[in-house]
C-alpha cells in the first residue's frame, strides 16, 4: 500500500466541500482554505434539478435535503397574470431513487455539507488562500497567504469565479465577463397549494417561484440590462417592485409585501468559457473557477457536486494523479459545456423576449439530456 496521497482543495462553497468529503472517503488526507474568515454563505435559495438531487444522494445528503427543504416533480408555466399554459417535465430515472426537482435555501445547504466536511477529518483553515504554486517531484509546493508552504499530490482549485488559482494556472484565460442580464432574488412565505416549481413567461422579465422548505419559497427575477449599474440599498425594494408590476398571481402577494426589511439580494451574470484541459501537472479547477455557467438550467451547483463525484472516482482507479485528471476531463468537459452553452442560449432568447415555447423547449431537451448517468 502506498503513502497517503495528500490534497489541498481551495475554496470551502459548494464544489470544495463536496471535494473533501468525496476526497475523503477515498482516504486522500485532506486540507481545505476558504478565504472568507467567518466561512460564510451569499445569497437566498437555490433551485435544483433531479441530476442534481441524484448527485447529492451519492454525496449522501439528499434525505437531509428532502427532509429540511423541498423536493418535487415538473415546473408549472405561468403567463404574466399567473395563469398556468404548460407544463415542462423535470425527468430523472426511477432507479435513481430522487424527485425531479427542489430548491433550497443556501445557509441550509451550507450547514449541512460544512457539518460533512468537520465529520470528515479534513483540516480546515478559513481566511487564507493561494499566493503561489510550483511543481514538485510529481506534486505542487503551494504558498499560502498565512505564510504557510506545503507539498501536495493534488491540488482542488474550487474558488469560484474569480479563482485565484486559475490566475496562477492560466493568467491568459479569458476573464469573467457581463452576461447582459442581472437576477433579482429574494424569499417570501409559500401560500398553501404552491406544491410545484414556477415560470411566468411571456412578459418584460423571465420570473421563477421555487419552494424552499414547507413554509419559504424563492423567487427569481432575470432583467435583461446593457449596462451593468450598481442598485442602492435603498432602491432595492422599490426597484423590484417596479420590475413585478404587472405580474399577477403568487408574484402580486410578493410585490406588495416587498419593504425595506425584505431579503432582496441582486447580482449581474458574469461567466466565461475556458478551453479544455482545466488542468495543469497536479492542479484541477472544478465548479465556478473551470466552469460557470448563468442560472437558467439550475444546474451550477449540480455541476459543482458531479465534479467531486467524478473527482474521487478517477483518484480512486489510480495512483497516477495526471492520469486521473486527464479521465476527469473525459468525463466532465462535455457535460459541462452543454449546461453552459444552453444557459447562454436561453438567456439570449430571454434579453431577445423570444415565446415562452422557445425558451422552454431549449429547457425541456437539456433537462432531458442531464437525466442521463454521468
């Protein structure tokens, strides 16, 4: 039996998380940084998709999930005055053992894969990052921002989309840029019969309800805008407010409760594409840092799961850590492309305000596609 292999994963959301436990369970020794101090999380909930769910039942944390949040079956078709034109189908495999969709809230998610990642063994050290890396014998000598330097077998760079480590690895790689739409997101309480995901189509914005937890849901609002421009703290609920005019049904409720005490959060898509291999010697970019992808398809966090599943399972056929890397690829880079070239899609028929019947069809076969086994 060999030496212990050791890997630094860098960055603590979702895609490093899920690396150390995964890494873990394969016996690799595990250290994992997060530049924020307090290892906090940004943000309201999150949509999720049945690939997604099948993905944190191998992570094993999907009965926590269906338990503490929401899990169902197909997204429900609105028009603007909320009422119901379609259903799209959200497909998954009997055998795989999940529902077809869910939504969670982000501090949930959190606790739940962190509390993971303690119970693992993995070290854990906040409010450090990556301030330099050199090959050494097979591995890389990584310098850390708190002084530290150590050798490792593998290194994760899970740190998102402005990723440092993918500066030091490709610092000729196209950098984030504007997708043309901003999201608006914030959590109201789910009235009773919203048993289901939601799309109101056909208006100025693309709008999504998603429940949350039995009695939270999440709503979204895509507002196509050229110019990025920063929003006031103050204009925060008054500007939503204006964006969700004239949509009737559960999203009139929201409109008019909406205050300065509501948790209205606003952020523009950025994104980028990076060639293949995201890879270099010993060193693997995974989720956001190789691959972000704009939220249409729902899949950003599913992705980031998959690529530690992936991740682990390559590590553990092999010793040879370049060669586990170059099947991860094999594995990964088309899968991943195709959540990110349909995203990009279905966010340029939303900005053109293409029929809802487009948008969804795009939506329909990707879904599809994804229920696929990895």
């Amino acid at each position: 039996m060999g030496q212990q292999r050791r890997a630094l994963i860098v960055g603590g959301g979702i895609a490093g998380m899920a690396s150390a436990i995964m890494l873990g369970r394969i016996g690799v020794s595990v250290k994992l940084i997060d530049l924020d101090p307090g290892w906090r999380v940004y943000g309201a909930g999150i949509t999720i998709t049945g690939p997604t769910l099948r993905a944190m039942k191998q992570l094993g944390i999907y009965e926590q999930v269906a338990a503490q949040a929401y899990v169902g079956h197909g997204i429900r078709v609105c028009n603007v005055a909320g009422v119901p034109m379609d259903e799209v189908a959200t497909p998954i495999a009997p055998e795989a053992g999940v529902a077809g969709c869910g939504g969670i809230m982000r501090p949930v998610l959190h606790r739940l894969l962190s509390e993971q990642v303690r119970a693992s063994g993995a070290e854990v050290v906040l409010g450090c990052t990556v301030s330099d890396m050199a090959d050494q014998d097979g591995g890389a000598l990584v310098r850390c921002s708190d002084g530290c330097v150590e050798r490792f077998d593998l290194v994760v760079g899970a740190d998102g989309l402005f990723s440092r480590v993918r500066q030091l690895l490709f610092p000729q790689a196209e950098p984030p840029r504007y997708m043309g739409q901003y999201v608006w997101r914030t959590v109201a309480p789910r009235p009773p019969g919203l048993d289901q995901r939601h799309f109101f189509l056909g208006g100025p914005h693309k709008v999504g309800l998603t429940p949350v937890s039995a009695d939270a849901m999440y709503m979204f609002l895509l507002e196509a805008r050229e110019d990025r421009q920063n929003v006031a703290d103050a204009d925060l609920a008054p500007t939503l407010a204006r964006l969700l005019a004239t949509y009737g049904g559960p999203l009139r409720d929201i409109r008019e409760n909406l205050s300065d005490r509501s948790p209205i959060i606003v952020r523009p898509l950025e994104a980028f594409r990076l060639p293949s291999p995201w890879s270099r010697g010993c060193v693997q970019l995974i989720g956001d840092a190789a691959h972000p992808t704009t939220p249409q398809l729902a899949s950003g966090a599913g992705l980031a799961i998959e690529d530690a599943l992936v991740l682990a399972e390559e590590l553990a056929a092999t010793q040879d850590v370049r060669a586990a890397l170059t099947q991860f690829m094999a594995r990964r880079y088309a899968r991943c492309q195709l959540v990110v070239d349909r995203s990009f899609a279905i966010g340029d028929k939303e900005r053109a305000g293409a029929p809802a019947q487009e948008q969804t069809a795009i939506l329909a076969r990707s879904l599809a596609s994804l229920a696929e086994e990895i």
